[in-house]
C-alpha cells in the first residue's frame, strides 16, 4: 500500500479539513474501510458490504401504493410489480360483486397469471355462525379463495400475500375481511410460482359474474 504523499494532504490549520486525495485510480483506506470515490445521490445512505468496501445506498421508502380500481368487469389485475417485491397487502372498500361465486386472487410472474395449484383455504360466518352456502370450510386450487355467500355482499379488510421461498418463488397467503352485516370472511394458502411475481388479479371462481362496486387496491414493498 502506497504512502500518502506530502501533496495529497492539504495543511492542517486551526478548525480547518482534513483532505485526502489518493494517487491515480487508487482508493481512500481508513483503518481497513475502502471509501467510494465520487458523491452518490441526494438522501442516500453509505453502507457496508460486510467485507470493509463502504458505498451509496438508497433509503427503501416503504410501502408503494397502487392506483386504486372501482369494481368493475369480470377480473381486474395489478400489473407491473417491481422485480425485489417481497409483501404484497391487497385492500378492500365496500368491494361488492354482481353474484354469489367465490372471489379468487390470484398471482403471476412474466409468463402470464397463474390459475391452478394453489394450496388453499377460505371459510366464513354469518352473524356468528358458520356460512350457509354448504362449503364453510373450503378448499380452493385456482386461487386464493374468499367466500362471498350472496351478491352485493359489500367487503373490506385486506390480503396479506408475502414471500416464503425466494429461490422457488413461493407466496402465502392469508387474509380477513367483514362482510355486510355481522358477517366474516377468512382464508389462508400457499402458491409455488415459477419466476418473480410481477402481478396480482383478483376474478370470480367461475370467470363470469362481474365486480359492480366500492374499490380494492394493492400496496407493495
């Protein structure tokens, strides 16, 4: 390791910097630390990589919120999540459907939306009871299921999907919304994908009832 030289240190006067400038190519080392050589980007942080190499980082700024959609047609997708993607919350307001057919969320990568496979569960109670619809406690492969019970059914509350297995892209699932009335919808699951996720739908389990009021939204870091 070179030596500084007697030009690359400004003189030292009272209250003044000191100024290190390294020869060439070469790097600032301080006690082991090696320190990058041009200024990084307003509000960005230095950080380490673990091995005495310091550099620019920039802050995570949390949550990215989505645009808002209003209920409407068959299915409605969020497209275009960034790639580092790790927890995606799913938000419903007064959220209602034209028809009694299960919701399922569902989840894809570059290739497409994926619509079987899924290892899941919803169930629901109304006024404290089980569901009427016969299947209280039902399993669901086409996607994340959420027990609607009648048209009109008007949800909110939200879907918790997060990152289980980043090597062989497996999400969870789990969510909780209230229903018009006393009523609750739950479920839970898991889904294996083949690439990063990069985007969620939300349908019907059948593909033809139509979603006709409140809005949902996605929020994803």
């Amino acid at each position: 390791m070179s030596t500084i030289r007697t030009n690359a240190v400004t003189a030292i006067t009272a209250d003044s910097n000191l100024t290190l400038s390294p020869n060439g190519t070469g790097k600032v080392v301080i006690d082991g630390l090696t320190y990058p050589i041009a200024d990084g980007s307003a509000n960005q942080v230095v950080k380490t990589n673990g091995s005495g190499v310091l550099s620019f980082a920039t802050i995570s700024s949390g949550f990215t919120h989505a645009t808002p959609q209003s209920g409407s047609g068959t299915s409605m997708t969020f497209g275009s999540i960034p790639t580092g993607t790790s927890f995606i919350v799913v938000t419903m307001h007064d959220f209602s459907s034209s028809g009694a057919d299960e919701w399922m969320v569902q989840i894809g990568d570059s290739g497409g939306i994926e619509t079987a496979d899924y290892r899941s569960q919803r169930s629901s109670n109304t006024n404290g009871s089980l569901a009427s619809d016969g299947t209280p406690n039902s399993n669901e492969s086409k996607g994340f299921g959420i027990t609607v019970d009648a048209a009109g059914n008007a949800f909110g509350g939200q879907m918790i999907l997060s990152l289980h297995h980043p090597t062989n892209h497996t999400w969870t699932s789990s969510s909780s919304f209230r229903r018009d009335g006393f009523d609750h919808s739950w479920g839970a699951g898991s889904k294996d994908l083949s690439a990063e996720l990069t985007q969620v739908r939300i349908t019907t389990k059948g593909g033809s009832e139509s979603f006709d009021a409140g809005t949902i939204n996605i929020m994803y870091m």
